[in-house]
C-alpha cells in the first residue's frame, strides 16, 4: 500500500467513528448547559419573587383599608 492509501483509509476511518462521536457528544454537553439556569437567570428570578411578595403585602394593606372605610365594597364588584 502507498502512503496515499494509508492516508486516505485514515482520513474515511477518523470521519467514520471519531468524529460523529465527538459530534453528538458536544451537542449533547450543549443541552445540558442549555437546560440549567444561570446566575443572573437566577438573580432575576429572586427579584421577581421578592417583588412579588411586596406585591401581595400591598395588595393586602389596601383591601385591609378598604374593608375598614368601605365594608361593602366586596359587594359592589
């Protein structure tokens, strides 16, 4: 066999096996990393829940004031 040979039989055996492998297996790592949230994701979404619990305790103050200037406002609605 030549040396052309050799490295053509090299070359169909590398894109055969090793490099379709190393395909999938970089998609795969990308999926992962894809899946997981990162940290500003993360800070985001703590801000998100903090407001919303400042959200609710407003939300409650006012029908507490209104449930005391207007009982019957419950009613109207």
């Amino acid at each position: 066999m030549a040396l052309g040979e050799l490295i053509t039989i090299a070359v169909i055996v590398f894109i055969a096996i090793p490099a379709p492998l190393f395909i999938v297996l970089h998609f795969i790592t990308k999926w992962k990393q894809a899946r997981e949230i990162s940290g500003g994701d993360e800070r985001m979404l703590e801000d998100l829940w903090q407001l919303s619990q400042r959200l609710e305790e407003r939300m409650e103050s006012l029908e507490t004031i209104l449930d005391s200037e207007i009982p019957e406002w419950r009613k109207k609605l």
